[in-house]
C-alpha cells in the first residue's frame, strides 16, 4: 500500500464512504416504501415499481445484497483509515485509537444516520432509481448472498421463526379506520363519515338500530272496521305490522299501497286485509346490522321483526335503519323517532327516553356505555334498579340528568345536562 499515494488513498477512503451511505439509504428507502402505493404505481405501469416489488418479494435477498454490500464498505473503510494512520503517525496506539473514533463519527453520521433519516422521509423518490442499481447487482452478486442466507435461514429454522407470508402487510380494520382517520384531508367530511360508520358497522348489532318495541306502529286484525280504516288513512308508514290480540301474535306485515288498492275498489273488509298481509320475516337481535344488511339482499326483504331468544318481539328493523348507520339520517323521520338532538345555550337538551344511547353519544358527544341497555330508559332503569319518579335527578357516566315525565312504567322524557368536572349530582 506504500506505493499507493496516499492522495489516492483519501480518495477511495471518500468513495467507501459514499457507497456505504448508498446502502444505508437503500436500506431504509426499501423497508419504508408505502407497499399500497407501490401496488397501485404496479398496476399503472411503473417500471421502476415493479422493480421495486419484485426485489421486495424476496426481503432476504434484498436485505442481503444491501447488507453484505455494506459491510464490505464498511470494512474497507475501517482497513483503508488504518493504513492511512500508520502511514501518517506510525503505529501508535493512541493515533490508531483516534483514528477509529474519527471514522466511526464519520461513518455515523454521513454514511448512516444522516442517510437513514433522509430514506426514511423520502422513500418513494430513492427507491425507485435506486432499484436499477440493485436490481443487476443482486444478480452479480447472488452466489454469495445465497450462500450467506443458508446460514441465516439455518439459525431462524433452529429458532423456530417463521417468516411472514403476504398477510403481514395486510391492514387490519382497526389499521383501516386509523388510516382513513388520520388521511381525512383526502377525502370529503361526508365521505369519511361513511367509510368511518362501515367500519363501526361491523361491531353493532341490529339490536342497536332497530325501532324498539314501543315505538312500532302495528294494526289490531281484531280491531272493529273502523278503527283500523282510520289508522290505514293516517298511517306515516308504507308497512304496518298486523297482529291479533297482543303484539306477540303477529300475523304478518299489511302493505299499506295493497290495502289503499282495496279500499279504492271498495272491497276493504277484514278479510280483504288479510289477504293482502304478507308472511312476516323473524330475525334474532345479535345479528350483527352489516350481515343482515347482506341477508336483506339476498332474502330481498326491506323489514324485519326483530326476537329475543325466547322468540319475544323486541323490535322492527328496516333496511333504511342499517344504510341511515352509513349515511346518516334521512331528511323524513317517523313522528315517534328522535331526530335531533342538540344542547340549548344554557346547556341541557330534552330528550326522550327511548332514545337510542347510540344517537346521544354521537349527536350530543356523550359516552354512555353501549354494552347493556341500549336506550336512556333501559339505563336509567338499570341504575335506578325500579322506576324513577318524575323530578328525580341522577348522574350516569359524568353525565347529570333529570327525569322530567314517567308513563307507563317507563321513562317517557329525561332533560340531559352537559358534562361538567365540578358538577356532582346525586340521586335525590
């Protein structure tokens, strides 16, 4: 090495560096590359990103090429500083020493760190030329790197690790969500409102949309002529569910368009109604709301009567119920729903207790637990462990409230009260 100026020396010293810097950005542009986006530039037609994923099919190649092409430089860098140092100061420790902790900041921080962090923030942009380079080099130099990777793959056999298929990369729903969360400047409010309520659709079940109980308008088939013909003339539904007796014996769903048909022709008597009553469809009340959107297809029913598992009516469910989970409420609301819910300026809002506690969480930005009772009645009943009389105030989950009307056993109204830390209200 005497004969080699040392001119020359300092120059490959330089071009180590560099190349172990190449490698350091290879390394990290590679490992970081969006792998959705480089399946999209795939299917567009980009050269250079299905060079990109062909070399990322094979990880351990990859990362062996990069590697090995690494320490390589590494190495010889640290012989090359070496050789300049004794041929600089002779074979003193101490300029050896100094010598090493010159080159290791060195190599830290120009041919490591530094590279690293720019790979790291633009993977896309490196990547992708960078694969013209290491494309042909993994060939070159692929008798060494596989001979190296049967050591490596003895080591991980021994360990007993095995390596990720293709579903390591897949995202998972809750990844899902994160992302369409965190991404919203992509997409339009409504859409994101959508694509958000899809995912939470997969966690409720239709129990949590359905109309309950108390809220169905159904006909009486025992019910003298008159009444029913003045409940079909000022029904607001399309469908009414027809039962004799009590609800719980249920004959079917009565098209209103059909009855209406009938009367116009003059023909409306109980037995013209029941000819029109079509046979009811019974689901059970943990189906969860997307399966039985997808059973709502393929049954091509649009209403549901939803049973406990005693076979008890617990409710009605329709196929707007589940898409108003998507997309929001419509602009026509029954009478005998919530709509709105909002807080005044003094800060209470009256609600009904057979509001949905999913609605007032969402509408009203509270955070009742939705794991028990499924309405404000069912909740306060469940705290209160009987029926509460009116003028009784309470606070469920930091949340005061006041039951201002009681009916029938139930709780009909409750005045809502928003959160407040220095707020503590006890039963009364």
């Amino acid at each position: 090495m005497e004969e080699i100026p040392l001119a020359t020396q300092f120059v490959a010293l330089f071009v180590l560096l560099i190349f172990s810097g190449l490698f350091s950005i290879a390394e990290t542009s590679m490992m970081a590359l969006n792998r959705y986006r480089l399946r999209a530039m795939v299917k567009l037609g980009n050269r250079a990103a299905r060079r990109v994923s062909q070399l990322l099919e094979r990880t351990d190649r990859l990362l062996g090429v990069i590697l090995l092409g690494n320490n390589l430089v590494n190495i010889g860098a640290a012989t090359l500083a070496s050789v300049i140092t004794i041929r600089l100061f002779g074979q003193k420790e101490f300029a050896l020493m100094a010598s090493t902790a010159a080159l290791t900041f060195i190599v830290l921080v120009f041919a490591e760190i530094t590279p690293k962090v720019i790979g790291a923030a633009y993977p896309e942009r490196i990547a992708l030329p960078l694969s013209y380079v290491l494309g042909p080099l993994l060939k070159v130099l692929y008798p060494i790197v596989w001979f190296v990777n049967l050591f490596s793959l003895a080591i991980l056999w021994v360990l007993r690790f095995k390596q990720p298929g293709g579903e390591a990369h897949r995202l998972s729903q809750e990844e899902l969500r994160t992302l369409v969360l965190e991404h919203s400047h992509f997409l339009p409010k409504k859409h994101q409102s959508i694509l958000v309520n899809l995912f939470d659709l997969e966690r409720i079940t239709i129990e949590d949309v359905m109309t309950p109980r108390a809220q169905i308008e159904a006909v009486d088939l025992d019910a003298p002529a008159e009444t029913l013909l003045g409940q079909l003339t000022t029904s607001y539904h399309t469908r009414l569910v027809a039962y004799r007796g009590e609800l719980d014996n249920v004959e079917g769903i009565l098209h209103l368009r059909r009855a209406m048909t009938a009367l116009s022709e003059g023909s409306l008597d109980k037995q013209a109604l029941e000819e029109v009553i079509t046979k009811p469809y019974f689901v059970p009340a943990d189906t969860p709301a997307l399966a039985q959107m997808q059973y709502f297809q393929e049954n091509r029913q649009r209403l549901a009567l939803v049973v406990d598992e005693y076979g008890d009516l617990l409710g009605l469910l329709t196929l707007e119920d589940i898409i108003e989970e998507i997309i929001g409420e419509f602009t026509t609301t029954a009478p005998l729903r919530a709509s709105g819910f909002e807080w005044s300026a003094e800060g209470w809002a009256l609600v009904e207790g057979s509001s949905s506690l999913r609605d007032l969480n969402r509408k009203l930005g509270l955070a009742f637990p939705l794991d028990g009772p499924k309405t404000l009645n069912g909740l306060i009943l469940e705290h209160f462990q009987d029926i509460p009389e009116a003028g009784v105030s309470l606070k469920i989950h930091d949340v005061p409230m006041e039951v201002v009307q009681t009916q029938d056993r139930v709780v009909k109204t409750v005045r809502l009260f928003k959160p407040t830390k220095n707020l503590t209200t006890t039963p009364a």
